[in-house]
C-alpha cells in the first residue's frame, strides 16, 4: 500500500469508555492471539501487532537485555512484508469502520506504534487511552455499580418450567444463560463453545451499562448457581443472589417433560446439524447428551445410571433411525423425579422465605411485569 496523505477528518484519542459501549463502536485489538482468546469485547476483532510467538521472543528479549532491545527486535521481526500485511489488515478495518478505534493491553507501545504505522500509511485511526486493562476495569466496576445501586428480582423454579421463556417476556430481564451460552443444568452444554470467563463478564457489564443508560434499575434474572456451564457469575452478583426476592415458577410434570423434550432433545439436535451437517450433527448430539448423563453418575448411583443410559440409548437410536423422539420422554420424566425435583425441593425449603409470588408461566409474567412498572 502506497503512502498517501490522510483522507480522514482527525479524530482524537479516548479515553470515554462508557461511549465505546454504549455505541458499539467496532475496535481494533491489537494485542497477541493468546490473550485476545483469553477475552475481549463483543466489538472488536483481533488483528494484532505481533503473534504470539513474535511476543514471547519480545518478552523474553525485554527481561534479559531491556526495553530499546526488546523495541529493535520488534521491529526486526515485523518489517517488510510481514509488517506491510498488518498495516494493510488495519486500514481496512478503518476504511470499513471509520468511527472505530485501535488498543493494546495498556495502550502503551503496541498501539502507539500500529497508530504511527498507520498514519505514515495515510491512514488516520485513533487508539484507545489506557487500552484494553482501562476497559476491563471500567466494565467490572459497572457490575460493582449495577449491583449496588439497583433492584434486583429473581426467578425460581423446578427444572423445565420454562424460565427463559418468562425473561424473553420481559423488558427488563437480563439473560445470563445466554450470555453463558449455557443453559445452567448438567445438560445445558450448547452445540457451539461457551465464552471465555472475560467475555462473558464483558458481555454482561455492558448489557448492564445499556439498560441503566436508557432508564432500568430493577432487573429480572434466572435463580442461577454460581457456575453456569464454565462460566462463573460475578462474584458480587452471585453474592446478591441469595439475597433477592424469589418468583417461584411452577408447571405440571407432564409440561416440564415435553420442554425439556424440545429444549435439550428436538431444538439441541438441530443446534448441533446446523454446527456439524446433517451426518455428523445427530451423532455428535448423541454422544454430548449421553456424556451429560454419564458426569452425573455418582450423583445418581451406577445402578440407575445404567438404566436410565439404556432407556437413552434406545431414544437416540429410534431418533437416528426415523426421527420419533417419544422414546426420550422416559428417561427425561426418570431424571426429573429422581434427580432433579428432589434437589430442588431441599433449595426449595431454604429458599421459602425469600419468595415474594408462585404462580404458572402467565401469573409470573403478569407479576414481575406489574413489579417493574411500581419500581
């Protein structure tokens, strides 16, 4: 790419992190593979100065002979082509994204420096004050916020009544299995990975910081335990959890069974064709949902283990064969009434104080609806 003089009206460097989320601004994340896959923010895109192994040849230089050294070698190990090709990836990044900003981890050298290359290049692009540690900071300090200054109600409820479907109802309820990518039981693992811990605490402060900008302070959340799949909730809001006023949400055994059928059998299946194709997917699905079933197995005992993978085992295979899935509703009403509804029922008692309504799917909605427009 060819020098040229800048075409973009300047913009200044910043430091205003609330904006950059509240306007999803797009973001250039210049830091090494390794620690963007580590966690990042839902807007940016990894397109770093060095790779990983370039870094750690850097950090290694850097300890033994100093920071000019260490510079020098950067430079030596991206020059040429190689520098030519990172330069010409952010350019048209900022070509396609002109109301974006660059970052490195401190928002020190790296970005400095793919800034300076970027504007010999023509190509005016602001970076990002503090960098990505100054944001994280910000973002955990918004969940510290959230926690303290607003209201929080949460919704309880046996396995499969169907307490997702009550947030997606509600204006002002935030999902923290769908950030998790989870659904929060030992067989809520979806078809696609989970976030890393940072995203997903990222994730979540900004849904926070969205909602609390346009007007909410009262929010609904799911009754979750500490981890949902690998990721954890923050440690302030879990904290809070178990203080919060409780709807309790109640359903038939007959409703939960034929939810659980659907959510985590016919819709799950489909989740994994979709990830896999249609000949590696509903076998890639038989395998995950008996491998949930086999984690369990000292808490159900080898005995009704083993029943309960044979009933499985005949479901999947008559699912393979012709697509019945009747079969599953054995071993899913099984797993309730041994399993799940038990452990329920002992939160249940220590719970009781704390719940403020019990109703079915519509009672709840109507209430927790009426308990935000009083808030």
């Amino acid at each position: 790419m060819s020098k040229q003089a800048p075409t973009q009206q300047h913009r200044p460097d910043t430091d205003n992190y609330r904006e950059i989320f509240l306007r999803d601004l797009p973001l250039i994340d210049t830091r090494a593979p390794v620690e963007f896959n580590k966690g990042s923010f839902p807007n940016a895109i990894n397109l770093p100065l060095m790779t990983d192994i370039e870094r750690q040849k850097v950090g290694t230089c850097y300890k033994q002979k100093g920071q000019q050294a260490a510079i020098a070698l950067g430079h030596e190990l991206v020059s040429g082509q190689v520098k030519q090709a990172r330069i010409d990836a952010w350019a048209k990044f900022a070509g396609a994204h002109p109301d974006g900003y660059l970052f490195c981890f401190r928002g020190g050298l790296r970005s400095q420096i793919s800034q300076q290359w970027l504007t010999e290049a023509g190509v005016d692009y602001p970076r990002i004050s503090g960098g990505y540690k100054a944001m994280r900071t910000f973002l955990i300090e918004e969940i510290e916020t959230a926690v303290r200054d607003c209201q929080f109600t949460l919704v309880g409820g046996m396995t499969g009544t169907g307490k997702t479907e009550v947030l997606m109802q509600l204006d002002n309820a935030v999902d923290l299995e769908g950030h998790a990518n989870h659904r929060g039981s030992s067989f809520g693992k979806r078809a696609t990975p989970q976030p890393p811990q940072i995203a997903f605490e990222n994730a979540l402060a900004i849904d926070f910081l969205k909602r609390r900008a346009a007007g909410q302070d009262h929010f609904v959340l799911e009754d979750e335990s500490r981890l949902i799949g690998r990721c954890s909730v923050p440690l302030p809001l879990h904290q809070g959890m178990a203080t919060y006023p409780l709807v309790w949400l109640d359903d038939t055994l007959e409703g939960r069974v034929e939810r659980i059928l659907k959510d985590y059998v016919i819709d799950l299946c489909a989740e994994f064709v979709l990830e896999h194709g249609t000949e590696e997917g509903p076998q890639v699905f038989a395998g995950a949902l008996r491998q949930n079933l086999a984690n369990i197995t000292k808490r159900l005992g080898g005995a009704r283990y083993q029943q309960l993978d044979a009933i499985m085992q005949e479901a999947l295979q008559r699912q393979l064969a012709d697509g019945t899935v009747d079969r599953h509703r054995d071993w899913i009403s099984a797993l309730l009434r041994d399993y799940y509804d038990p452990m329920y029922k002992h939160q249940l008692d220590k719970k009781a104080g704390r719940i403020v309504f019990r109703g079915n799917q519509q009672e709840v909605v109507a209430y927790l609806r009426e308990r935000a427009r009083q808030n």
